[in-house]
C-alpha cells in the first residue's frame, strides 16, 4: 500500500508540473502551434537551384521566424549554404501544364503547405501561351490548393523579366502577363485565402541579373529573396 501511495504522489507531482506548463499565468491553455507550412511552387527559377530560397529562408531565420518549415515533394540542390531545400520547382514546367495535368492535388497532399510562393509563367511565355490561358491556369491551382486547405494564403509572383536567344517576343509577352496579375489576383482574393501580388519584374535586370536572359545569378537571387520576404513576413506575422 505504502509503494502505491507513493507512486501515487510521483504521478501527481508528474501531472501539476505538465498542466503547469500548459498554462498561462492567466489560467488560458497555451497552444502549441505547428510550423508554418510554405512551398514554393515554380519552375527551374524556384528549383534548379533556386538559391534565392536559402536566401529567404536565412533572412526570415535571422528575422525571427524560426517557426517555419519550407515543403515539396523536391529536395535541396545545392547553394552552399545550410537551408530547408523542400521546394516544388520543376524545371521546365507549364503553369498550364501543372493545371492540364491535374499534378498539383498530388503535390499539396504530400506536404500540406499553409502558404504557397508562385513564381509561374516563365514557361507558359516561352511557349507562346496566351496571357488568358496562363491565368485560367492560375486560377485552377488556386482552387486547388483552396480545396486541400480552404485557408491556404498565396503569394503570387509577377514574373521576373526574361530576354532568351530565340524569342523576341518574349520580353512583350512577360509585361502583359504581369500587367494582368492584380486584377485577376484581386477578383480571386479572400479574406480567408488571401491572393498577395509580389512584384519580382521591377529592378530586375536580365543583363546583370540572370547567366542566359532567363535564369538567376547570385544579384538575381538576391533581388527575387528581397522582394519575397517582407509580404512573406508579413503573412507569417498574421499567423503568428
């Protein structure tokens, strides 16, 4: 009886210290939070490698927002620096292809991001795709991302300029492209699943910033963090 006892106190004493913790000074339950999940949802400009990610990721760290976790069903591809990789960057896809091919549900089961970062469209212009068509696109990946998380915020990128050998238009086609992304991100909006435009066109140079017209160096990278991360810190801090 008297070792029962015992053990009877240990475990009362085990058990105040637990709710102890789960509780304010006020007397309110704490709750325990998840890491905020984000993908970053693109093309070989979000994935091949991507640096301007690990970029992000240790700005928002040394910003204070520890509490994050970057999804994809893609892995890390070098960079040289330590950083969550996770990314969903195909190299060479079609916003137009994601939505024809219906790849995105996969993609949103695998890792259920809370915020997704689209920098899509690259391709879609290269291809001749017509700005309409590359919006109904957009339009079809945002519902579906609505459909696996009705509360999913989207960060939705108006491209970074591109001037490849061979496509003449090209540079055209991205102005119209991005010229159209506020009003139809705006008529898409809501106050449950925000659609936040991120503008990575201007200051962008292609001349300076990318080795081909198309791609990224280090000064692009940079460029393309800086203009994510204040509306990413921003979202985070209303999930906070």
């Amino acid at each position: 009886m008297r070792r029962k006892a015992v053990h009877g106190v240990v475990f009362g004493m085990i058990m105040s210290v637990v709710t102890a913790m789960l509780v304010t000074t006020a007397g309110s339950a704490v709750a325990i939070q998840d890491p905020v999940r984000i993908m970053p949802l693109g093309d070989s400009i979000t994935g091949s490698p991507g640096c301007w990610r690990a970029m992000l990721w240790n700005d928002l760290q040394d910003a204070g927002h520890t509490d994050i976790d970057f999804v994809g069903t893609l892995g890390p591809q070098g960079c040289g620096v330590d950083h969550d990789g996770d990314n969903e960057g195909h190299g060479g896809f079609l916003a137009t292809g994601i939505a024809d091919q219906n790849l995105l549900p996969g993609w949103l089961s695998a890792t259920s991001p809370d915020v997704v970062l689209m920098h899509l469209g690259t391709n879609d212009v290269w291809n001749g795709r017509p700005t309409e068509a590359v919006l109904s696109a957009f339009t079809t990946l945002v519902a579906q991302m609505r459909a696996h998380n009705p509360d999913t915020h989207v960060l939705v990128a108006q491209i970074i300029p591109m001037t490849p050998n061979g496509c003449g238009e090209c540079a055209q086609r991205v102005v119209e492209l991005n010229a159209s992304i506020p009003a139809w991100a705006a008529e898409l909006t809501t106050e449950r699943s925000p659609v936040l435009v991120v503008d990575q066109w201007t200051g962008f140079d292609t001349a300076v910033d990318t080795y081909d017209g198309v791609h990224p160096v280090e000064s692009g990278d940079r460029k393309i963090a800086d203009r994510w991360r204040p509306v990413l810190a921003g979202v985070l801090d209303s999930l906070a």
